[in-house]
C-alpha cells in the first residue's frame, strides 16, 4: 500500500460535547465538596477519619474519569455489538447478588443485598447501561416490526420482566421503576405505538401492585407521604429531617459546613438524601444551580441525539439523557417533599462510586455521539480517494 493511500482517524468533539465536559466538571465539583461537607463528622463518629468518604469518592472520580476517556474516544456504534454481552453480564451479576450462599461476596447492607465485593460495586447501576444499549440495539434491529404488539415487544418484555424480578429481590423497586422508565422512553423514542404501551400497562399494574403489598416498608413510605400523622415515625423520619433542612436553608442557606444535618440528624445526608444538605447550606439558589445544571444537560443530551450519526446512537443518546435527568429529579423531588423516599441518588453529586462510574461512562458516550471523525492522513501524504487539482 502506498504512503497515499495511509491514514487513521480523529475524533473532533462538537460544542454540545465540550459544554458536556465542563458541565461535568462543575457537577462533579459540587459532588465532592458537598459531600465532604455532608459526611466529615459522620466519618470522625465512624473513626475513620473526616475525610474517609472523601477520598472514597476521590477514587470514583478517578475510574470514571478512565472509563469517561475510553468512550469519548471509542465509537459509540461499537455498544451496538455489546449489547447481548453487556445485558448477559448484567443479569448474571444481579442472580449473583441474591443468590443463597453468596453473602460472602454480596453482604447484607441495611436489610438489603444490592452490592457486590462489600460494596464497592452495585450491578443494578451497570444494568442501567445495559437496558440503553440492549434496547435501542434491538430496536434498531428490528425495524418496523417493532410496530407488531407480539414480535415487536415480545423480547423487551420478557428481559425486562427478568431484570425487575431481580433487583425486586434484593429488594429495590425504584431501580425497578427505572429501568420500565429507561425502556418505556428508548421503545417510544424507537417508534412503538402508544397503544401498545397502554395495554402493557394495563396487563402490569395488577402484578406490579401485588409485589408491593408483599413489601411492607414500600406501603409504610407510601402511608408516611400522603399522610405523615398515619405511618410510624421512622419511617418518614429521613424525608421529615431533609425537609428541615431546605427549610432551614431559606434562600442563601446557613454557609457551607454550617448545616446541623450533618451532625446526624440526617441519615445518609452524603448519599440519598444529599439534595437536602445542598438546601440547607446553599440554600434555594443551591438547588435552584442544581436543577438549572441538568437542565442543561438534557438540553445538550437530547440535541446531541438530535444531530447523532445513526439510529443506534440517537437511542442510546436519548436513553442516556433521560437517564441522568430523571434520577437527578426524582432525588431532588424526594428531597423537597414530593415524592415518597425512593433511595436514588443524585447524579455526579451524590457517594457513591458505582453510579459514579456509570454515569461517567454514560457521559463519555455522549460525548463520542456529539463527536465527528475526520480522516487523517500521514506527513507528505495525499487522500488516494481526492479529485485530482483542475
């Protein structure tokens, strides 16, 4: 081959990509001083040390950042091929958690089996992933047969049936609600008909509600949100101590690492509930950045899915953008009193170094989406393929 006829390839990242990025950085500047703030005194109580969730995030950051780089730089068109792989990966780390004889490597954390390796690693937090990429492959491949109630939607029902069951085991139905979100949205953005998402909902309903009868602290946190006098007073304990703090938070907030939730009041003020430390110490302009910030995210998300290259990356755009911003509003309603407690947490902000990760990962998706790829060819070389000079 000659000289002429040598060339690699670049990516050039789009300007949706680099907002991306700097948007990314500033949420996840928010998370760490948030959450030092939030957890300095729970870890000296621990005696770990005040920064020891700190450094633990630091870690997060530091692997999202790796894994953040690799999918900027490879083609997102490559998840296509990952797909199968990737859900398969999924289900079986999800069977492992629950799986009887496993406690070694999947302990019991607060009444629940969610993590793997003494929680390090959270496979519910990858199967996210799997349910973006899997189905809008899928989708893609199926064409218009996905228009057909039975040969269409079919497969998605039952993956989907098998991933609810599983992490309704350990137990966590709000992963189980998203991941219905995340496919209901990457199905309806792949052209299914309304119809049949009606049908489906009027077949799931009846069996989704026999599950939650069957797990007493879903009904006692229903019980608690529409009517705090009714429910035990444990049970809405978390949701009543971060409404104290936004409250408390007024319009500026009390100061950063003022805030009297932090001294313990609030479990988990690093974690599920972290929205309500950013209350009261930054008050309603914290939350007020906080909101506008993945705003702007789902603006850059779904115009970079806009502008995709393929089909595939549109979806995978779309159900990564919706993704990210549901959660982080879910938490942040959960937060301000109006949703019942879901335990999701808020995205790049919260502890946490599996969802951490993903998101990253997720993000650096995108960012490879937002990209164009230019032909480079070497020093002295000429593109073989060029119209000759007239």
């Amino acid at each position: 081959m000659s000289d002429a006829a040598v060339a690699t390839y670049r990516w050039r990242i789009g300007l949706e990509g680099r907002v991306l990025v700097v948007l990314m950085w500033v949420l996840l500047t928010i998370g760490l001083v948030t959450v030092y703030s939030a957890s300095s005194i729970t870890a000296d109580q621990m005696g770990r040390g005040h920064a020891f969730f700190l450094l633990r995030q630091l870690t997060g950051v530091i692997a999202g950042l790796v894994v953040f780089a690799i999918a900027a730089k490879v083609d997102a068109d490559r998840w296509y091929g990952w797909a199968w792989p990737l859900m398969l990966l999924s289900l079986v780390l999800l069977t492992i958690v629950i799986l009887p004889g496993t406690e070694s490597i999947a302990p019991r954390i607060n009444g629940s089996r969610r993590f793997l390796k003494g929680g390090s690693f959270q496979p519910s937090e990858l199967a996210k992933l799997a349910v973006i990429v899997w189905t809008a492959m899928l989708v893609v491949k199926k064409g218009e047969i996905m228009r057909r109630l039975t040969k269409g939607l079919l497969p998605f029902i039952i993956v989907l049936a098998a991933l609810n069951v599983l992490v309704a085991l350990e137990p966590d139905l709000s992963v189980a609600l998203m991941y219905t979100l995340i496919m209901g949205i990457v199905l309806f953005s792949g052209g299914v008909r309304i119809g049949h998402f009606v049908a489906l909902l009027i077949l799931v309903i009846p069996a989704a509600w026999q599950q939650i009868e069957r797990l007493n602290y879903v009904l006692l946190r229903m019980v608690t949100f529409f009517d705090p006098g009714a429910g035990p007073s444990a049970t809405g304990y978390q949701q009543t101590q971060s409404l104290i703090a936004v409250g408390s938070g007024g319009v500026v907030g009390v100061g950063y690492g003022e805030g009297r939730q932090q001294y313990g009041f609030l479990p988990y003020a690093y974690d599920d509930f972290i929205a309500g430390n950013i209350g009261e110490e930054w008050g309603f302009l914290g939350l007020t950045v906080v909101v506008l910030a993945f705003v702007l995210y789902g603006v850059l998300g779904f115009r970079i899915a806009r502008l995709a290259r393929t089909p595939f990356q549109k979806l995978v755009a779309v159900g990564i953008t919706t993704t990210v911003i549901i959660t982080a509003y879910l938490h942040i309603a959960v937060s301000i009193g109006l949703l019942p407690t879901t335990g999701l947490t808020l995205p790049f902000i919260s502890y946490g170094r599996s969802n951490l990760v993903i998101t990253m990962l997720m993000t650096g998706i995108l960012v490879n989406i937002a990209s164009t790829r230019e032909k480079v060819f070497g020093a002295g070389a000429t593109d073989p393929l060029a119209p000759a000079p007239a």
